[in-house]
C-alpha cells in the first residue's frame, strides 16, 4: 500500500517562496502520474498542478501557472512543488495524489486513489 506524506509547508511573508516535498513509499512512482491539490477553510479541494510519469507532460490551473513548478524525481521517488512569488490566496492545506495515468480529468480529485495527509501553507499580508 502506498504512503505519500508532504512536508516543506510554513508560514512565508507575500511575494515569498516555498518548496514542497512528497515522498513515496510502499510503491515507485516512476509509472504514476502525480499532483498536487490544497484545501482552503471552507473551500473545495482545488487542483493546483499535475506532471505525468514521463514528465513530459505537466498542468497547472490558472491561478498558479507563472509562479508554482511541479517536478519529480522518480529514482528518489519523491514529487515536488516550487512555489514563488506567493500569494495571500495560496493559503490553504496542499496535498499530493497519484493516479495511474495523466487522465485528461486529471484536475479532477475522483481521478487520484492515492492521497497525502497534507502540509499546511500559511501566506501572510
């Protein structure tokens, strides 16, 4: 059974940068497409970004494309997510996911059977 647990999560002044981690055990992700979605307090699960296995293909929504970056090292079997130039609204719980494949619904929650505990995100004014 697999296990993803995020860390890299804190509290980070506007216009600051974090660098989440999700590592992988129990399974190689090498063959998995993989994501990242958060959680704001009385918000919807919201996708944020997703990288296929061969990382050739990668997505992120609209509020993030331009400041975040997914990437994965497979042989470390460990997922990450840059994020720059941070925003207030990016407060929120950030998780990771892995699907069996880049699904064109692949922003969609329900297409992910594997899920972190999450990492806290906290963007001060």
């Amino acid at each position: 059974q697999v296990q993803l647990v995020e860390s890299g999560g804190g509290l980070v002044q506007a216009g600051g940068s974090l660098r989440l981690s999700c590592k992988a055990s129990g399974r190689f992700i090498a063959s998995y497409a993989m994501a990242w979605f958060r959680q704001a307090p009385g918000k919807e699960r919201e996708f944020v970004a997703a990288i296929s296995w061969s990382v050739e293909n990668t997505d992120y929504s609209d509020s993030v494309k331009g400041r975040f970056t997914i990437s994965r090292d497979n042989p470390q079997n460990t997922v990450y997510l840059q994020m720059n130039s941070l925003e207030t609204e990016d407060t929120a719980v950030y998780y990771c996911a892995m699907a069996p494949t880049f699904y064109q619904a692949r922003r969609a929650p329900s297409s992910y059977d594997s899920w972190g505990q999450g990492t806290q995100v906290t963007v001060s004014s």
